[in-house]
C-alpha cells in the first residue's frame, strides 16, 4: 500500500510517499480501505515530534478516515466485508488501507460522501466527549467555542445549537464570524478586535457562559475563568498558546467552577467505542437528517499532504482539509 512516510520529524516537506505492506486485522479489528483521511492539527505536532504515538498505535500520521472495510477480525460481528463506514483511527491514516478496532467504527451516511464522512470522527468524538460527556451542556445552556471556525469548533457550534444550547465563538476574523453565525453561533467575536469576555457578558446580561470549550490556553485560561456564569465548566483540549500561566483562582471557589480537559488519542479503545456509541444514539440521527454536516475548506491527493499541513499551520482555513486517496 502506499502510505505517508515520516522518515524524520521536522516542517512539513519531511512527508513523502512510500509503500510498504498493508496491515492485518488482529481479533477485535477491521480493516478498511481508505477513501479519504481528515487532516488534525494533532497530526501536525506529531510531525514535529511534539505527540509521539502512544505506545501500540500505528506510527504513521492520520487520525480519521472514511472507506469501506475489505477486512475483518476474528470475534468481529457488527461489521462485513463491503460496508462503507467512518472511523477513528490510533494512527495510521494517511494510508491506502488501515486497522482500527471495530467499536471505533461508525456507519458512512448515506447522504454524505467518503470526503464529507471522513471529517466527521476526529471532531466529533472530541465534541462530544468533552462538550457533553465533561462539560454536561444541557439544552438551554451557553457554550462559547473558541477557534468556532476550526474543524471542531464549525462541528460544536452545529452540534450544539441542534441540542437545544446558545452557542457563541471566537475567530480569527469577520469572514470566519460569519461562517460561525451562519452555522448557527448566536454571536461571533473577531478577537482580534474585540475583547471577547466584554462583549460575551454584555451579550449574556453578566450572567456569563456556562460551558467553555478552548483549544488555545495562555491568557485565554485567566479570561476563560472570569467569563464563566455560576456552576460553569471550562473544558480546555488544546494549549496553542501555552499550559503554563499564573492564575487567581479564588474565582473558581467563588463560582464552583469545573476546569477539565482531556485528549482523546490516549483514551483506551473501551472509552473510545463507548463515545462512539453515544454518537450513535445522539448524533448520527442529526447527521443523516441533515440537521449536521460537516463543513469541508478543501481536499488534497494524498501526494499532496505537505500543502494540506502548510494550510493547517496557517489557519486560514474554515472547516475540514481532507485527503482523498481511493478515488
């Protein structure tokens, strides 16, 4: 199979096309053939030899895919050679074929395609794990999404919003705004111009925010904390800007604050397929009623994988960047 090759860490013109064999299912597996594999920033840092594969998983870049499986393993029932799916994968993506556990697996909608189906599993097995499952957000709730233009934030922006929650964002800039606001954020905040914590609570009447969900830490933590409403819970699931900062955390006693986080690639596979399941019950109804879609930037040949990094390092995108790869 052919596959993307890290031969070293470094920027993104390290990558390149190799072949070796491809893998086989062991017992509680399956294989699929990769029609198109979403592109993560948590790929990006793995490249630069920040986020080493965790012990056991596929050292090759790729944490999503969407395809159809041509391989099962022995002890797997729920899955059939031919069956379209999307899945998470423990590495591994970036490649013509790949082994993921069968409970990481989900249904490809049929009204989707193996692009849009690929962009799904990444973003929403962390939307759901740390907005609903760690954050509780029930209907009637806020959220406020940073980076709400980002794969996950255009994802839990619409999640939310079908739940019954009031959701708002942050972003980078107008045109991002309003890509939030179109998908459903009843306001987007252009950080860059705006102090977002002052517009929120004025937006809110002082109440402020009763779930956080924040992928860029430094000085965002401090604010985070002072915009969060009573009985709040702010969920962090990235640091780009930074873990380490000085905190008065008197507020968090004051208010009863809930500060979590949580990455998912090192969850065990039983707590993966038991968010997997929840998707299942809650989420995919809303995917195959279109009540949710994925939003797609663009896609890349598989050969073209340096460009797809350069454009996620330059968060100029909105949405998801894909791969295709069996066309």
């Amino acid at each position: 199979m052919r596959f993307i090759d890290l031969p070293r860490f470094g920027d993104a013109s390290v990558m390149c096309v190799s072949e070796t064999d491809a893998p086989t299912p062991v017992a509680g597996e399956v294989q699929i053939r990769v029609h198109a594999a979403g592109v993560n920033r948590p790929d990006v840092v793995q490249r630069m030899g920040r986020y080493p594969a965790p012990a056991g998983h596929s050292p090759i870049l790729g944490l999503e895919v969407a395809g159809v499986i041509s391989a099962v393993g022995e002890g797997v029932s729920q899955w059939a050679v031919g069956d379209a799916v999307c899945a998470l994968c423990n590495g591994g993506g970036y490649a013509e074929v790949v082994c993921v556990p069968a409970g990481l697996c989900l249904p490809k909608p049929a009204s989707l395609s193996f692009v849009e189906a690929a962009a799904l599993p990444e973003t929403l097995f962390t939307v759901w794990g740390n907005v609903f499952v760690r954050g509780r957000l029930q209907a009637g709730e806020s959220l406020l999404v940073h980076g709400g233009s980002s794969g996950i934030g255009t994802i839990a922006i619409q999640l939310a919003q079908a739940l019954g929650a009031h959701v708002y964002a942050t972003a980078g800039s107008d045109e991002k705004c309003r890509a939030c606001t179109r998908l459903g954020a009843k306001a987007a905040i252009n950080y860059r111009q705006q102090d977002f914590v002052a517009e929120l609570k004025s937006l809110t009447q002082d109440a402020g925010i009763d779930v956080i969900l924040d992928m860029v830490g430094g000085d965002y933590i401090a604010k985070n904390i002072d915009l969060a409403a009573m009985e709040g819970r702010i969920v962090n699931i990235a640091f780009l800007q930074g873990p380490k900062v000085e905190l008065n955390l008197l507020p968090v006693m004051l208010k009863r604050l809930t500060l979590t986080g949580s990455t998912l690639r090192a969850q065990a596979n039983e707590a993966k397929a038991a968010l997997a399941r929840g998707l299942s019950e809650q989420v995919w109804p809303l995917i195959e009623s279109g009540k949710i879609a994925p939003v797609i930037h663009t896609t890349f040949a598989l050969g073209e994988v340096e460009q797809a990094h350069r454009l996620m390092e330059s968060s100029a995108h909105i949405g998801k960047i894909v791969l295709t790869v069996n066309d």
